[in-house]
C-alpha cells in the first residue's frame, strides 16, 4: 500500500496591516504620499524599515512631521535588530510612528 503524497501549502506571507508602509528603494516622495494617504483615512501611520532604507525611512517621517503635520505628530520610534540569512548577520529595524491629520494649506 502507497500512501497517497501530502498536500504542501505554499507558505504565506503574513498580511501587511493597513496602516503600516514599509520603506524600500522607490524614490521618497513614493512613499511620503503613501503614509498622506493612510493619515488621512485612520489618522495614524506606522513607518517600517530594516537595513539601508532605515534612513529613508527617518526622512519619510521628517517630511511628514515638518511639512505636512503639526510639529509634534512623531508618537514613538522603535529600534532592534534581526538576525537573518545563512552565514547569519544583524540588520537593523527601525518602526516610526506618526499620528495626526494633514494640515490644511
């Protein structure tokens, strides 16, 4: 008797929440309107990003914060570090999170 071969699932990603915009190599501005966007719909926006667009990531906050929001709308930052690939090394994480409404100009 064979048994009959298992069912492998693809795995998943796990799903983004929509408040969140996670910062990559797309120019700036892409980015900065993404989080206009969410800020506009749910009034807060947290800014992901790990590696070499951590810093992308602290200029897309600084746009917001000084040209679009009120001066105090950075609610809170978090830093860490990950482990990941194979021989392992750290990569940094930044999350920034934004709060308030666009002003009106």
């Amino acid at each position: 008797m064979t048994e009959a071969p298992k069912e492998v699932k693809p795995q998943e990603r796990p799903s983004i929440p929509k408040n969140v915009v996670l910062v990559g190599k797309k120019p700036l501005m892409s980015y900065v309107m993404a989080a206009l966007m969410q800020l506009t719909d749910s009034g807060t926006v947290t800014i992901k990003a790990r590696g070499r667009a951590v810093s992308r990531a602290v200029d897309v906050a600084q746009i917001l914060a000084n040209r679009f929001l009120s001066s105090d709308s950075v609610k809170s930052v978090k830093i860490d570090t990950e482990i990941i690939g194979d021989p392992p090394r750290n990569v940094s994480i930044i999350e920034i999170t934004v709060t308030g409404k666009p002003l009106k100009k």
